[in-house]
C-alpha cells in the first residue's frame, strides 16, 4: 500500500515533513504533485512549496531527477520499498492549500502527498506522526488503525482535508449517518448548540431534497472544518466534508436569537458547499469523469454545478425557516444587482465564464467588472429563471429536474445535453431557447416580469452617487479616496479617470468620502476631480447625465398580487 507519513516538523517555520513509501517502483518511477484542487478552478502550483527532496531503498540513496515544475523522477535501481521524505511549508489560511502554526494545522493532500504516477488506482495510507499536546484531529477519511486512514484511491486520499488543534467539536445523527463539526479560532462561549442545530436543519433538508424522507445520504459520515479568522470567507466542497473560513464576529452569540446578517451569510456558506455533496462531488460535467491533476481541467457547466448550488444555498435557509421571505428577497435582489451592475455581463456568457474561470474568475483586476460575469451569481439567477418559468408552467419545479439529473445519471457525469433533456422530461416542452438566451447570451435576464408573476414587486430604488458615476471605491479617514474599478461606458470613464488614481478634492474641496460632495453637486452637475496618478497631479472634469443613473431593485412581497401569482409566491417562497 501507498503510505505517506505526515510529521508536524517546525511549528514556528509553518513546515510539515512528509515521507512516501512506495512498495515495488518502477524502474523509473514518476512522483508528481498537483497543480490545482479540484473546485478551485485555478492552477496554483502548488510544488512550489515542497523542498528537501530526497529519496532512497533501504540505506541506498537513490538520485531525484526534476522533470518539471510539479514532478521528478526516481530511478530505483535495488529491491524493497521506494522511500521519499521532503519538507513542505504551509501558511496559507485559505481552504484550498495547507496551513501550520502553534496552535493549528490544516492541510488539504493536493498539497502535501505526491501523486504516485501509475498507481493512482490502489489504496493509499495516511499516518500522522506525534502531534503538539492536546491537539485533536478531524477528517472524514477511513480510519485505518491509531493515527492512521485509509484511502481507495489516490482521488478519495486527495478529497479528504485534515483539521489538527485544539477546536470546538459538536456531532448530530441524520437517516443514520454521524455528522460532525469542528470549530478553529473562535471566540470562548460563542453558541455552538444552535450553530449545530441551524446545520442539521439545512442537511436533513437536503438529504430529503436528493433521497425522500427515509432516504440516506451517499456518505457513511460527514464533517464540517469552519476556520474563524478576524476577516475572511470561503468553502470549499469535498465527498464527505468541507473545509470552511469565516469571520469570528459573525459566530451566534449566547442568548442573541436573532440572525445577524453575518450569521446568514455562514448558514448561505454551509447550505452551499453541503448541497456540492450532490451536485459537483458526484453529479458532476462529464469533463470532470476523471481528474487531471498536472493542467486545467476545463468545462462550460460551472453556472450549473455553482450557479445553481448558488440559488439552492439561501432556498434551504427559507425552506428551513432559518430566514423569512422578506429577508430571502433581499438576498436575491443583492445577487440581482450585483449582476446588472457589471458590464461585463454583456461581454461574456455565463459558459463562457465558466470555460474562463482558470484565468478570469480567481484572478480579479481593475477590468474584471468589465469583461467578465460570474457564473456564481449570473448562474443562480439562471436557476431561478428556470424554476420560476417551471411553476408558472405548472409542469414541475427546479427540484424534479434536479432530482431527474440524479436518477438519470445515478449521481455521475453530465453533460448539457442531459441539464435540456431533464429540462424537457418535467416541462414537456423544450427549454433549448431558455438555454441559448440565458446561458450562452449576454442579454439581461427577464427577472422581473418572471418575479411579478410570482407576486414578488420589483421596485427601482437610488442607488449610490459615486457607483452613478461607474467608480467602485476604497475609502476610509486615513487612506483617502482610492479608486479601485472605473466601469465600461461610464461618466468617469469618459472623464479619464483611471483605476489606481486618488481622489483628493471635488471642486477644490477635500473629500474622505465622495459621496460627501453630494452636498453642494445637484443632479446633472459638472465638477472636477482633482486626482493624484503616478505622483502627479491632474484635474478632470465629470458631465454627469441629466437624470440620475438607475440605481438597485428592491424586491418585496407584492401587496395585491393576482390570484395566480399568490398561489405561485406561497408555492415557491412560503407565504
């Protein structure tokens, strides 16, 4: 059997040791490591980290040739096991990498264990050495013995993370099965029972939603990692667990029962990388069917597998009970405007964006707005879009075609032929329009005519002065004005305003915060803004429009709506 040993090497250097055993090699043995994680669409190289490299049979030291980037060759020349030990350093707090300091380690084994190269397909072992004192470890992978799991495959060893420390451990049992969740960093005395309590609403949900009432998930255990750090957020999606980062402050508290808006976000976070059990861990694009660890795997489905894990992630939070409908609608008409506040989103298909997302989604700059459209957001209101179009229809919903995919499929490989022919199967009409306009085009969804119907009023509200002018901001007392984004076709644009610049005066006056010179500039007003770019001064002059730009939807229960929309609004949101 394949063995990696795993050894906290050097706290204080953030570095693991680990040593592969490689029973029988070949005479020319390939060891590699991946260059990216599977649903963290991005090649993050992450060799980069590995030093220290040395290989041997038994006391005989054998040479390690350097192919690439990410792989050496060994060539064994004696009998018995292939032994390979190196170093590799973790500080990265993000859930997709590894992470090592004196109070935590995490570590995802894309980042740490070689990839065997033709033995990929027989069982793998992973061993943990001695731990800090009072450290505890949690992972979703087999036991195999004390400190020690086994894998079938290389591609289970690598979807299975390992949170180590000192955390915060709650369980609950559903259809079963034991779920468990562990908590690193947090806050003494924050509300672990209700944040067990809110978790297993969504997962017997969800598994209901997939398997019926008496039905069992596709996993004999579950485990939840959530890393709290002062500022952060993030999952990321595995088999039977998912690694999570969120900020500290938005934990709930003791004897506090109502939901902050942070609080929802976390519950949004879980109820999304817990539904990727089914849609993307196993109902996945047939492009996925087998992983490439060494390149870009590339697929047009992400609007799917994430888009529509997107819309699912706050339905199941209503669903549930966990918010309300009023609170629902906000959620939606924040993704709504977040879209249609994006140029990009008339450059560039959601298929496209998900083709991109090696090149574009994970590596964000000053054009992003402009060029591109995030098959997250844009592909959750694709979900919508369609779920509404079903029940207005009166054919089925979103959920029996979801449902229609996992039977079809029995939880494998899809493609986009078969998203249309579930389509069709609970419509019984074709969908293909549907498809070519809102996947595969860049015009704007028809939301709201699909929302009046379901009794939902669509209301334009003002939006902000400095977005009117198409500049996104960072501001604050002691940094000033800075101008991150100047969106396509914009006044600023047209002005010369540049990302990068700093605002220092409108109309000779000082600002800390643009907005502040809505105070003496009317509607349709000329001003200057005095700039600062590459150390030098320069003034520009803005033509706002006559008429303010339009600003957000607001979306709210309709107060009378028609008959038939009140039955569509009670079916789909509860009330």
């Amino acid at each position: 059997m394949i063995t990696y040993r795993i050894d906290v090497a050097d706290v204080h250097a953030h570095l693991y040791r680990v040593t592969l055993t490689v029973p029988q090699p070949a005479a020319e043995q390939v060891l590699s490591l991946p260059v990216w994680i599977p649903g963290s669409y991005m090649v993050r190289e992450f060799g980069r980290h590995l030093s220290q490299l040395q290989a041997r049979q038994g006391r005989t030291p054998v040479a390690l040739q350097q192919r690439d980037k990410t792989s050496w060759i060994a060539r064994p020349t004696g009998r018995g096991a292939l032994t390979v030990s190196y170093l590799v350093y973790a500080f990265d707090t993000s859930v997709r990498t590894a992470f090592l300091n004196a109070w935590r380690g995490f570590f995802n084994n894309t980042s740490l264990c070689l990839r065997v190269e033709g033995r990929e397909a027989e069982p793998h072992r992973i061993e943990l050495g001695t731990l800090p004192r009072g450290w505890e470890v949690a992972t979703a992978m087999e036991p195999d013995g004390p400190r020690a799991w086994r894998a079938a495959d290389y591609d289970e060893l690598v979807d299975h993370p390992f949170e180590l420390g000192s955390f915060w451990r709650g369980r609950f049992e559903l259809a079963g099965v034991p779920h468990e969740f562990v908590v690193a960093g947090a806050w003494p005395g924050f509300d672990g029972d209700r944040l067990l309590a809110d978790t297993r609403r969504i997962c017997e949900a969800q598994i209901q939603f997939w398997h019926g009432p008496k039905g069992k998930p596709p996993y004999s255990r579950y485990v939840f990692m959530l890393n709290v750090v002062e500022d952060g957020y993030g999952g990321l999606e595995h088999r039977a667990s998912t690694a999570l980062i969120a900020n500290r402050r938005d934990l709930p508290r003791p004897g506090v029962t109502a939901s902050s808006d942070g609080y929802v976000t976390l519950l949004g976070l879980i109820s999304h990388e817990f539904f990727h059990t089914w849609n993307v861990k196993r109902l996945r694009p047939a492009e996925f069917a087998q992983f490439d660890y060494s390149r870009e795997n590339y697929t047009q489905l992400l609007w799917f597998f994430e888009g529509f894990t997107s819309y699912y992630d706050d339905q199941f939070l209503l669903r549930t009970g966990l918010i309300d409908a009023p609170r629902y609608l906000k959620l939606v008409g924040k993704t709504i405007n977040g879209v249609l506040a994006a140029p990009g989103r008339q450059v560039q298909s959601v298929a496209q964006s998900s083709f991109d997302a090696w090149v574009k989604y994970y590596r964000a700059d000053e054009n992003t707005p402009n060029a591109t459209v995030s098959y997250y957001t844009k592909g959750s209101l694709v979900a919508m879009a369609l779920d509404l179009t079903l029940r207005a229809e009166r054919r089925g919903t979103l959920d029996d075609v979801m449902r229609a995919l996992w039977a079809a499929s029995r939880g494998g490989p899809i493609d986009e032929a078969a998203i249309a022919a579930a389509l069709r199967q609970v419509g019984r009409r074709s969908y293909e329009a549907e498809l070519a306009a809102w996947v595969h085009g860049t015009d704007d969804l028809p939301l709201p005519a699909l929302l009046a119907k379901a009794g939902v009023a669509v209301k334009a509200e003002p939006g902000g002065w400095s977005a009117g002018l198409g500049l996104r901001l960072a501001e604050g007392a002691l940094s000033g004005v800075q101008v991150r984004q100047v969106l396509r076709g914009s006044v600023a644009e047209k002005a010369g305003v540049s990302a990068g610049d700093e605002v220092l005066a409108v109309d000779g006056w000082r600002v800390r915060r643009l907005d502040d010179a809505q105070q003496w500039i009317s509607a349709g007003q000329p001003f200057e803004l005095l700039l600062v770019r590459d150390q030098r001064l320069l003034t520009v002059r803005l033509v706002p429009p006559a008429e303010a730009a339009a600003g957000n939807l607001a979306l709210t229960p309709a107060d009378k709506p028609l008959k038939s929309a009140a039955a569509l609004r009670r079916e789909w949101l509860g009330c």
